[in-house]
C-alpha cells in the first residue's frame, strides 16, 4: 500500500469522520439502537483526531508501522511503515537515510553570532572533545546546525517569568518548618541564572536560538541491507557523541524526521516559523 500520510492528512480524516458521526447521529433520529454506536465512533475518531494533533510524532509511525502504509514522496524516495528511515533506489542500489537530534539542556544562548563562530579549545573542551569523538567515526555523516535571533520581548517575558516562578518556589520553601537546604540552593541558582541572562539582554546581547542535528547515509544491494547498515551507524554515532560531548542524542521518526529531510532542501524563512516546526 502506497500513499501519502501525515499528521495533516490523519487528523484532518479524523475530525471529518468524527464530524460526520455526530451530525448524523443528531440528524437521523430514526437510527434507534444505532444512535448510541454511531455517537460512541464519533467520540473515538474526535479522540483520534486531538491525539495525532498532540502527539502525532509518537502516534503516527505506530499508525502505519501497523496498517503497513509506504509512504512515496517526489523524488523517488521512501518512508517505510517504522517512519524512522528515508529509502531511495538509484540504479538498483538503495540509499537509507537517517538523522538524530541534538537535545541540548543548557547552552549560552545569549551568545552572539559572532561569539559561536569564534568557540576555540581555549574557551572551551567542546571542540577538542568533538574532534576526538569524530577520528573514530570511519563512515561520513553531516550535521546541521540552524541558528536564529529569538524575539527579544517574548525571550525576556519567559526569563522573567521562570525567574518568578523560582523566586515563589524559593520563598515557599524557606516558610517550611524543615526546610530542605539543597531544594533551597537549587532556586537560588536558578534565579542567579535568570538573573544572569537578564543582565546580558541589559547590555545588549541578542538571545540566539540553536538546532543541531546529524544525517548519516548508508547502501546496500537490498532495503533490508540498506536499512541495517544505516541503523548501525546511527546508533554508534548516537553512542560516540553523547559521550563526548554529554548530549541527549534522539533518533528521529515520522513528522520529525520529515522536517530535517525538508531542511535538506530548504529552511524556514522566519524565525518564528522554525519554532513552530519544532
């Protein structure tokens, strides 16, 4: 079975079913006993439908892993029911693509444009340790790093507002009887920080927004080959650089693993478009 499928086409199929229950089964009084189920798929298509919206990235590769949808773009390429592999077929060879993102917990994401470009092993171990973790790698693969200027305003709301919502935790713990001291140095840092990156914006440094992510390539005479080979290498590249580097590293599936292929061919324009993306 092949055919186009996303959250789009899921969600909206989903609350068009829903719909179409639901008015039927308040139209049609002459449904008797059927009333109940139609207005019992009702609830569930709607369900359904709020699910993918939600957590469609989770929900999907299940929804075609099981009904076993292939899913063909233009181009030629192929996103198999697991939606975690993008399969292309070039002379009777295959090419399996996979990507891996970079969960970043804490990073200076004040600096300057110009102070990211200039990260040297003087100022800090990343690079040294980056390189060292690459030298073992002996397949290619590419990474991506997407850099914007977060908006300024809605930037110092939000660390204004987790500066407040420390400084409240703060003072509730300090009013307990036993209070715990570890709890209490933690919201003391925590405001520190705020207090940091507001000091920063005071003086004129611009938030900048950073994702990073990894593509590796790899082919075989089959799509089973292809595919394993590609999972292999995904998996030590996952291994090698979260140690290095003590990152999150995250395979990507469904819609997300679509969106780092579409960045292969263009980006978002607007700022505010790659973060509704992510």
């Amino acid at each position: 079975m092949e055919i186009g499928l996303n959250e789009k086409t899921v969600t909206v199929a989903s609350i068009g079913i829903g719909l179409a229950s639901i008015v039927t089964s308040l139209l049609s009084g002459g449904l008797g006993i059927l009333t109940i189920p139609v207005i019992i798929i009702a609830v569930i298509f709607t369900g359904i439908s709020a699910l993918v919206y939600t957590i469609g990235y989770a929900v999907l590769p299940m929804i075609t892993k099981f009904l076993k949808v292939t899913e063909i773009r233009a181009g030629g390429y192929e996103i198999p029911p697991s939606q975690d592999v993008i399969l292309k077929n070039v002379g009777g060879i295959y090419y399996a693509s996979m990507f891996l993102y970079a969960r970043i917990f804490e990073a200076p994401v004040t600096a300057g444009a110009a102070e990211v470009a200039r990260i040297t092993e003087e100022e800090t171990p990343y690079m040294d340790l980056w390189e060292r973790a690459i030298s073992n790698i002996k397949f290619p693969f590419k990474t991506s790093m997407l850099l914007y200027v977060e908006d300024l305003t809605r930037y110092r709301e939000e660390i204004q507002t987790k500066r407040a919502t420390a400084q409240l935790r703060l003072g509730k713990e300090k009013e307990k009887p036993n209070s715990d001291p570890l709890v209490i140095d933690r919201w003391e840092r925590e405001i520190t920080r705020q207090d940091e990156l507001l000091a920063k914006l005071a003086s004129g440094e611009k938030p900048m927004g950073l994702v990073t992510y990894i593509m590796t390539a790899a082919v075989g005479v089959t799509r089973e080959a292809a595919v394993a080979q590609v999972k292999t290498q995904v998996n030590e590249l996952r291994a090698v650089v979260s140690n290095a580097l003590n990152l999150d590293m995250v395979i990507l599936n469904g819609e997300d693993m679509k969106k780092c292929f579409d960045w292969e061919f263009a980006i978002p324009p607007e700022p505010k478009d790659l973060k509704a993306a992510l």
